[in-house]
C-alpha cells in the first residue's frame, strides 16, 4: 500500500479518532454530487475526487489538507446570497482552489479579482487551463503554495474556503485575513478555530465578518503578554 496513504490514515486517526477515519473513508467511496453540465457547457475539466495522497506535493503540511473535490455550484451560489456586499468591490480569494471551479463562479458573480491558493502543481495548471478557457478576457490569479504561506492582499476579500484543510492550518492562516474581509466556509468542520464573528450560519455553510481583532484574538493577545512579561521575569 502507498507509504503517502498510510501517512494520511495516520494522521487522521490520530486527530479525529476512528469514528472520523470512518467517516472519511465513506465520504470518498461516495460519488461527488456530480455537475457535469457546468463542465459541459464551459468546456472544463472541475468534477470528479482525487486524494492528496495521488498528487505530487512539495508541502510537508500535505496531511492535514482535504481530498480534492468540487464545491457544488447551488451550494456556491447560496453562500454568495449571503453577502451583504457589492461583489466588484471585493478580492475573491479561493484557499484551496483545487481546479478553480469556484474561481469561475466567482468571476461570473462579477468578482474583478480573482485568487486561487493551491499546493497542487497539477490542480493549479488545471484551475489556470479552465478559468481561461471560461474567461480569457480575465486574468485570474493562481498562487500554487501553501496557504500557510499565503501573504493576504491589503484589500476588502470575500475569502472563500470550502473544507479545504484541517484545524492546525485554519488556525494559523485565518487570522492573517485582511479587516473588512468576509470568509464563506463551506462544510464548516473547524468553526471554532475561526476567531471571527459568526455573521450566519445555513445548513453546511459558515459566514464570518473580519471587522477588527476580535475579543477572542485579544484574549490570546493579552494571555500571550502576561506569559511574556512571566518570562522577561525569571
Ligand atoms: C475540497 S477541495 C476544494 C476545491 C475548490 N475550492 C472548490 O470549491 O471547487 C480542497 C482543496 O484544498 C487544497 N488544499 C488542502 N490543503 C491546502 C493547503 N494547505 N494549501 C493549499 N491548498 C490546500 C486541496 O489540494 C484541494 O484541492
């Protein structure tokens, strides 16, 4: 059996117990809502589920990031009924673009700007492939690294995920979203890392507003200085 599969199973045995190994095993045995009529009418390829464990990654985070597959475009479009917001006013930033499905139902919600995040060399070169094909008139964005490692733009996002990456990588790169962002969550399985305000919740959906450092992040903040201020002491 291939070592990268072992690896994955391990982990997520080890985070989520053998109830949650369970469940993963048949969510993938299921078969993805399938869309094959956006596919068809635009002449892409988004649909279908590939595990992490098939793909050449560079990032050693790989193992606590989630399967590749396509967000339902009913679900998409729910969530973006959601925002009180005038779309060409706000960066649209996919962490996890996978093959960019939601990058071009962005671009035809009327986002100018358009971001993918994707550890995958192959996805990215297919999201690149297909948002062109849609959309050759506009460029969009696709920044094949970690998202870990993404640097946020100084700008208004709609930062979009959907179930892309487990809690340890949510905790570490949603705080970093820009104020005056909102973040659609789809599948929201790690809300409470999300340090932010809970502007609505829908069945399988999570709408955060980023206005400003949260209560919760000056708690951490305050906590942190105490235990600073401990160790300057000693
Ligand atoms: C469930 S798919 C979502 C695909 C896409 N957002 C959509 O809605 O069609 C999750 C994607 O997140 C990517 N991913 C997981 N962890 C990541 C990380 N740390 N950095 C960048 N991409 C990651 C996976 O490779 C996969 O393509």
């Amino acid at each position: 059996m291939n070592t990268r599969y072992i690896q994955k199973a391990y982990k997520v045995l080890r985070n989520e117990g053998i109830h949650g190994l369970g469940a993963r095993l048949l969510r993938h045995s299921r078969p993805s809502r399938r869309n094959d009529d956006f596919d068809l009418k635009h002449g892409v390829s988004t649909d279908g589920d590939i595990p992490l464990w098939k793909l050449a990654i560079d990032s050693r985070n790989w193992t606590d990031g989630v399967f590749y597959r396509p967000v339902a475009i009913d679900q998409f479009n729910r969530a973006m009924s959601h925002l009180p917001i005038t779309p060409s006013d706000y960066v649209f930033i996919d962490l996890g673009c996978g093959k960019g499905r939601a990058l071009i139902l962005a671009a035809q919600h009327g986002f100018k700007c358009i971001i993918g995040v994707e550890f995958s060399h192959e996805l990215c070169d297919i999201a690149r492939a297909n948002f062109k094909q849609v959309r050759p008139d506009m460029g969009a964005l696709i920044a094949c690294q970690d998202a870990r490692e993404f640097v946020f733009p100084d700008a208004p996002a709609v930062v979009f995920m959907y179930d892309p990456f487990g809690a340890e990588t949510m905790a570490f790169t949603i705080p970093k979203v820009k104020p005056d962002s909102y973040i659609v969550y789809v599948n929201p399985k790690h809300a409470k890392v999300i340090p932010f305000e809970l502007m609505c919740s829908d069945e399988g959906l999570a709408v955060y507003h980023v206005s400003s450092p949260t209560p919760r992040i000056y708690a951490a903040r305050r906590s942190a200085g105490r235990f600073a201020s401990r160790v300057t002491r000693l």
